[in-house]
C-alpha cells in the first residue's frame, strides 16, 4: 500500500529553487524518508526530470556508502569520533557529488539521515553557493534530532514537517466506512508501517517497542539523562493528560502521586522539551482572545501519534473525547495551521444578589478548543463527541456568544447529518465529514 501524502509532496514542491534547504521533520516512523527518496523522486521524474540529475545519497546506507570508497582511497571513508561513533568522510562525500553533477544542469540533492555526515552544516552550506543545486533533507537519531538540524540552518533551511498518517490518508485504499476505520485508528494510530500491518498484536507490539527501544532511548542518548526511569514515568504521566489544561506544576503533583517519587517543576519542564524537541508530543499554548495575548500557562500537550500515546499506556485508557481532540488538533496542524488553546473572560449573572438587591456577577473563563490561524484565514473549533440533547449543544457553543469577531466559529461532532448553521451564525458539522474534506472548514 502506497500513501500519497499528497500535501507534503505539495509543500515540497512549492518550496522548490527556493535557495534554502528543504529539511523535512518528524518523529521517527513519521514516513520522512519515504516522502523524499519515493513520492518526492517520483514527482521530480513525472515533471521531467532526468534520473542522472536526482542524486539520491542515505547516509546510513552501506550501499550508498560504497561509492564513495575510491575517491581518495587513502583516507578512510567512515571517519571515528568516538566509541562506536562513526561518520561519513565529508571530502569524500563532495568529491563524489562533485564527480556527479555540473555548472549547467539543475541538479537536486535528496539527502537521507544527513546528520550521519562528517560536519554536514559546512558540506551543505557549500551545496547552497551552488545556484543549480536543489537541496533536500532528513535526519533524525539519538545523535542528532531532526529539530538540532532546524536550528543548526536557521535562516538557510526551510522546515516541512511531517506528521504520521491524517485519517484521510489511513482511509487511502481501504474498503471499509468511516466509522469502522475510525475504530481502529483511535486505538493504533497513523504510523505508516503500523497502519499496513495485518494483526493487532503486530501494532501493538510494534508501538510498545518503537516507545520504549526507539522514542525513550533516543532522547536519553541524545540528552545524557541519568535518571532514566523517571523520564519513562514521566512519558506515562503526558500520556494519560492529553487534552488537559497543564502547568508543569500540576504535571509535577500528578508525577508525586501516581509515581510516588519527587521531582522538581524545573525537571518536568526540561522532560517536557526533551519530548517535544523529539516530535514525540506538541504544545498548545493559552491564546486569550478577547485580550489577544498569549498566556504562558496553563497549556495543553498532544501526542503526534496518538498510537503511541495508547502504547505508552498499554492501551488502557481510552478515552475517546480526548482521542478525538487530539486527533482534531493533529488535522489542523496537517491542514497547515498554526493552532492554539482560547479562552474566553466574561462576567456571568449568578443567582446571588447584593444588599442593595442587584444581581451578583461572577468572573468565569470559558475554553475554546482550538484557535487555528493560517495568514488571514482564523477557525474558533471546538471538539464535541456527542451533541445529544439541547442542553449539551448550548454548553459546548457557549464560550462562542461572546466572542464578538466575524471569524467562522466550528462545532465538530459525531453527528452522522450534514453541517447545519444555526441563528448565531455557529456551525455543527460532522466529525467525518471534517476529517476526510480537507476544504470542510471553508
């Protein structure tokens, strides 16, 4: 099963001869690779682009590595930094792109694991002096996450990041209706080779190792951490908050009384980043919207797959109200928006009155699900499983009677009808029919 991931092969392709390097991010198993050295390959040579002109190089490839042996045969083509530490010989790696291209063909650099190269900042820096040169590139491992190699081209890189499938793409070439997909998708998530696979007990297999073999020793590799269980606690501890209004704080009590260790609030938020620098979770910030500012705390924390999330926990708590948020949030981050938590302050009319028989008024914050903004465009949603009675309908529309601005305002439901609009301007609209039309909020 091929998936064509047909929105970042889009972005790929609007960021072509854009003179930076393209570095495409993800968790691991997020389909990097695959993206750039098979969907991306093959657009290049439907848009006519001859094969000698794609120069495709895997670092952590032994295959690719060969070539590069007799170019100066004296030198040793995996160079020793130190114990069982070894990178591609950086010269050599040039001699061969150089032996490969010219001054006046186009030529374009998809680069696999470019963090296995021997000082790849000054090789790539020096691709990018070549105005015929088209550069592409991934990596990610315990050495080098894919977000160190953001920073180490910021201002001469480009950012696409890659997220595990959307629903949309799980739902590619699967005979089966929305809902009994949706069944399997809340459990297992949208890892590639996780969602191609034929039982169960494969998925969940695959997902409990790929946490604790991949995930987990990656960021303690990367980050030198000595106290290895309580970053595995702490990892649980994300896990059964997704959805939740946080502070590092609060994550800090619930670590104490569920784990029944200490750790300090400085710790937990060192544990956080580590978790986020390795697109294992995301962070959703507090937007005030009336004030239209940001507020530190508290925020919200999803996972990137929510599979993993329910392998973290042995697949015991799911909740599936917090599953669909998270899926929801995911959907608007793959849609391209920049998303965040609102809230809304107002003062509410209590049943109180004061000596002088006035009406007492109670200050109240209510939430907003999500802000997503995109330029000019901006979606107020908030994520309801069920809208069963009328009484339910008015709790989750409330916080959008008062927001007073003319920017769409989103019920997502599973409601099995078509999108109704009510007086207020505030549509309801189907939780499938929002994750498989990606113009549905429009």
């Amino acid at each position: 099963m091929e998936y064509s991931r047909d929105m970042y092969v889009n972005r790929l392709i609007d960021r072509k001869h854009n003179g930076l390097i393209k570095i495409i991010t993800g968790a691991r198993r997020a389909g990097k690779s695959y993206l750039m050295n098979e969907l991306f390959y093959k657009h290049l040579l439907a848009s006519g682009v001859q094969s000698k002109n794609i120069i495709r190089f895997a670092f952590d490839s032994d295959e690719d590595i060969d070539f590069l042996d007799s170019y100066y045969p004296e030198e040793p083509t995996r160079v020793k930094h130190k114990k069982n530490v070894y990178y591609v010989n950086a010269k050599k790696f040039r001699a061969y792109i150089k032996d490969r291209t010219n001054d006046e063909e186009t030529f374009y650099l998809l680069l696999d694991e470019v963090q296995l190269l021997d000082n790849f900042t000054g090789t790539l820096n020096g691709f990018l002096r070549h105005m015929n040169f088209d550069v592409y590139v991934t990596g990610s491992n315990s050495k080098f996450l894919s977000s160190d190699i953001v920073t180490e081209f910021k201002g001469r890189g480009t950012e696409i990041h890659v997220l595990p499938l959307s629903f949309s793409e799980y739902m590619q070439g699967l005979d089966k209706r929305p809902a009994e997909v949706w069944k399997e998708y809340i459990i297992t998530g949208g890892i590639p080779l996780v969602a191609q696979m034929k039982t169960n007990e494969e998925k969940v297999t695959y997902l409990k190792n790929l946490c604790e073999e991949t995930y987990l020793k990656d960021i303690i590799d990367h980050n030198g951490i000595i106290k290895k269980s309580e970053l595995g606690d702490t990892f649980n501890v994300l896990a059964s908050m997704i959805g939740s209004p946080i502070n590092t704080h609060k994550l800090t009590n619930t670590f104490k009384s569920v784990v029944n260790k200490d750790i300090s609030d400085d710790t937990m938020g060192v544990f956080i980043n580590f978790f986020i620098d390795a697109y294992v979770i995301a962070k959703a910030s507090k937007y005030n919207i009336k004030g239209r500012k940001y507020i530190g705390s508290p925020f919200k924390l999803y996972f990137e797959d929510i599979g993993v999330r329910n392998a973290r926990l042995n697949f015991r708590q799911i909740e599936e109200t917090h599953i669909m948020e998270n899926i929801i949030y995911n959907e608007l981050r793959y849609r391209g928006f920049n998303v965040d938590v609102g809230e809304v302050n107002i003062n509410e009319k209590t049943d109180r009155k004061d000596v002088n028989g006035k009406n007492i008024y109670a200050q109240k914050t209510l939430e907003v699900d999500f802000v997503a903004s995109k330029g000019e465009q901006k979606y107020y949603i908030q994520s309801a499983l069920l809208m069963e009675d009328s009484k339910k309908q008015v709790q989750e529309k409330k916080s959008f009677y008062y927001i007073d601005d003319s920017f769409k305002k989103i019920v997502v439901a599973k409601t099995g009808l078509k999108p109704t609009i009510d007086e207020d301007g505030i549509i309801t609209m189907d939780l499938y029919d929002f994750l498989l039309d990606i113009d549905s909020l429009h």
